[in-house]
C-alpha cells in the first residue's frame, strides 16, 4: 500500500507561472472513478449536493488539483443531470471523462508539467484521493506518492480544500465569494436532502433506458471493420494486441516436471510485495522497456496510454512485470524501480535481464518475503512472471490467489522452512539456486534446494512445495492450466 502520509516539514517550491506554490500533503488529484462507490446512488448524488453547495458560495477545487468524473454507467449520468447535479459538479472541476476505469489503473493523465516540476524539485510527497478500490503504489501517478481512498463527497471536499493536511471535521476547507470561513458542516447535505433526490431521479427507466442497447456501441465502435471469419486475424503490426505466446512449441501430450537446475536470481523481494508491485499498472515513461518498444515502433509518448489499456499485447506487459516504479529489488542498494543484476553483474532493467538469461538457457527464480502477492492486479502477475522465465518463487508466505495463479501458469511456489529467510541466508542476488526432488514431487511436500552462494560457498536448505493439490500437479505437467484445459478439450 502507499506509504502513510507525514505532516510536513513546511517546504514550499513555487510553481512556474503561478501564484501558489507546492508543499508536501497538497491534493494534486481527486477523482471520482467508476468502482463500487460509483455504483451508490446514494453517495453520488450526495457529491453532487456538495458540489452545489460549494458552488453556490462561489467556491473551487483549489487551482494545483486535477479533478474527473468518471462513472462505471451511463445511468450515473442519468440520474445526475436529472437532478441538474452535474453542472455543479462542472462548477468545481469534476467534468465527466468517460465511463470505465480511469484514475485507479492510472489512466488520470499527465498532471500539469509545472507541478510535476515542482514536485520533483522539492521531492514532495504529493497526495491523490479517488473513491475506487485501488491505491497501490505507483499505480495512480508517478507524480504522486501517497493514495488514499475516500468516498465521492470526500473527494469533492478534499478538491476544495486542496490538502490533505487538514481535519475535514474541524479546519476552514476553503473561503466562499466574500471571504468567510467554510468549513464541511457548510456544504455537507442532510440525509433527507439525498434521499429525496435519489427517490425523485433514480428510476427503473432509466436503467432500461441506458442498458437496452449496451451492446450496440456508439459510431466509433459501430465502424470498427470486423473480417467475416471465425477466427481473430492478427494484425501483426498492432501495439495494443498481439499474438499471445503461451502456446507456441506446444505438445500434444503434458510432459513431467523438471527439477530447477542452475538458476540464477532475477529479484529479491521484501514483505508485502503486492501484485500491484509485481503486475503492470499505470502509466510508463520513454526509458522503461515498454516505452522503448513504443517507441521504436513510432508510437509518440502522448500516445503511449497506459499498461492497462495494452494488456492484450504481451510484448508490453512482460516489458512491465516488475517494473513498477517504487519496486525495491533488494539484490541492489538505495535502487526503486524495476532494476537487477543482469548476467555481467551490471544494473539492468529487469526485463533486460531476463532476455539475457533466457537467451543464455538459463532458468530464473525470484525471493520474496512474507504475504509475497497480496494485491488486486492478478493475472498479469503470474503471466509476467512465467513469461521472464521465472520457474519458481521461494518466499516466507504467500497470498492464496496468487499462489494459485503462479502454478496455472506453470511457476512453482516455495516456503522457507524453520527460520530460514531470505535475509537470513544473506541472499545478494549472486546466488545460483538448484531444487530437486520435483520429478516425484507431491502436494505440499518439502524438497531440498542448494544455494551456491557468490563466494562459492554452499548451503543446503529445506523448501515447502506450493502445490497444494494433486489436480496442481498435473497444471504444472502441462505447463500451465492453460495448456491443460486445450489438451482435454483436444482429447474430448
């Protein structure tokens, strides 16, 4: 999760071309998304009333916050502008954007340049608020270093007083059009005053109304040119979907599983590392692995959107496994991002890295810590992960989904045993790690595993299996549950 905001220490960084200036805690984006929240008519129209009220004092969002709206449907905007709530919601910044995931998966856009410097400048830890699901690190923006969740009238409020170095309870958010103190009791709508809204503007029809022909699609979609085949013709040229790879070179028959032999370290891992450390999310810049192929394919960085919006093309999704940008990689000091030791010992993009050795022959694992894949952004983790060659993750503990989705995509996990750790067995990153006893393994068995450590040293450890069931063996026979399914459908 994102690091816990700190008051303060009174650092101020004027903003080029402005009168104000930045200072750690200020709002720079408040979004209202289109997750569970959205789906409440209640607290949407309860934003909406803060907005006219705020507005109706002369009120704004604060001139460093980026605020939108966007709904999970189309009814949201029914009912809004029925309750002639959405141009209050304009007066004070949260003009609709669109329908779907937006901020959560770090679709928000740049922030504006000025203020990005200016962040950048004084290392400020700059603050988002948004009322999804999602505020893992590095996911919303890579301006912004702490996330934090809020229901819809919270995220107008906090776009009006522009901080979150403030008790909304408490402090003066803002000044209305002649100077006065307003404080949230001021613009805080009355549980009658949403209700009688919701019951006057939610209604039945318009449901019916908005979902009758949700699958019709507006023009743009309408004249998309779809080939008359059964199959997907794959435009070789797309950066947004391409070909997956996952079954080339496959067998008819499921093969037997292999021990791990001569494996080199790709990462090293500490406690909590999330899926959403782990899987692609958010924006990515031109230096990243993904923005060079864009790049090198003439896409233009304004046109580079995000990892979510690519995730059909897996060139660009293993790119970014690993890649997020407050990733720590323990086998490198002081380093975030997604960087190891390449083969030579050099610092390389993780990704680089894995090319190398996977051109080399040579299988990978990664060491985590405890709850290692806790998190929401879960099948882009296993397949990246699978993808860079990663046979087999060795953590203190896992989260129980994740562990589920490495073995669908053919990795195995492994728990330490007794008080083994990676710190410690005084892990580096140089070590060459062999497992055995896997072509007889059983579910949760315990197998040897050899580390040969930098200096040449050897220590000899016990490693949990983390196939838990009998059903996980044969996924991992077949390389996956992928392969697994296509081969019974074949023999069916």
């Amino acid at each position: 999760m994102e690091e816990t905001f700190k008051r303060p220490m009174g650092k101020e960084v004027a903003v080029k071309g402005e009168d104000y200036t930045m200072e750690s805690g200020k709002v720079v984006i408040a979004s209202i998304t289109s997750c569970t929240n959205t789906s409440n008519p209640y607290v949407m129209i309860g934003a909406g009333l803060v907005a006219r009220k705020a507005a109706a004092l002369g009120m704004d969002r604060k001139p460093w916050v980026k605020t939108s709206l966007a709904p999970g449907s189309q009814v949201v905007s029914a009912y809004l502008e029925a309750a002639d709530l959405q141009k209050d919601l304009d007066a004070v910044g949260f003009n609709l954007v669109g329908y779907g995931c937006t901020t959560c998966i770090g679709n928000s856009g740049p922030i504006q340049s000025e203020i990005s410097e200016a962040i950048a400048e004084g290392d400020l830890v700059a603050t988002s608020v948004l009322s999804g699901n999602r505020n893992f690190e590095g996911r919303i923006s890579p301006d912004v270093r702490a996330n934090y969740l809020a229901s819809p009238p919270l995220v107008v409020a906090y776009a009006l007083a522009g901080t979150l170095d403030i008790n909304l309870a408490t402090d003066v958010i803002g000044q209305d059009r002649d100077g006065n103190d307003v404080y949230l009791k001021d613009i805080w709508p009355s549980t009658q005053e949403v209700a009688d809204l919701v019951q006057a503007t939610v209604t039945r029809e318009a449901f019916l109304s908005k979902y009758a022909d949700v699958f019709k699609g507006d023009e743009k979609w309408q004249a998309v040119d779809v080939p008359d085949q059964e199959t997907y013709d794959w435009p070789s040229a797309s950066t947004y979907i391409q070909n997956p790879p996952y079954f080339q070179g496959m067998s008819s028959e499921p093969g037997t599983i292999s021990n791990v032999t001569g494996a080199k370290v790709l990462a090293i891992l500490g406690d909590m590392a999330t899926t959403d450390h782990i899987s692609p999310a958010g924006s990515f810049a031109t230096t990243t692995p993904a923005g060079k192929y864009l790049t090198e394919r003439q896409v233009q960085p304004r046109e580079f959107n995000s990892y979510g919006s690519r995730r059909g093309n897996h060139q660009i999704m293993m790119r970014g496994t690993f890649a997020n940008i407050r990733i720590k990689n323990e086998m490198l000091d002081g380093v975030e991002g997604g960087y190891t030791k390449g083969p030579d010992g050099s610092q390389m993009a993780i990704y680089d890295a894995s090319m190398a050795y996977q051109d080399a022959g040579t299988p990978l694992v990664i060491f985590g810590g405890e709850q290692y894949g806790a998190g929401s952004s879960r099948d882009w983790a296993a397949k990246g992960t699978a993808l860079l060659g990663v046979k087999a993750v060795i953590a203190e503990s896992f989260e129980r989904i994740h562990r589920s989705n490495l073995v669908g995509m053919g990795v195995i996990p492994f728990e330490f045993t007794g008080d083994d750790s990676r710190k410690s067995l005084g892990l580096t990153g140089d070590e060459t790690v062999s497992i055995s006893g896997l072509d007889t393994i059983k579910p949760l068995q315990e197998v040897p595993c050899t580390i040969t450590m930098g200096d040449g040293s050897v220590k000899e450890i016990t490693l949990k299996c983390g196939i838990d069931t009998a059903p996980e063996i044969e996924y991992i026979e077949n390389v996956g549950v992928l392969h697994y399914v296509l081969r019974n459908l074949a023999k069916s």
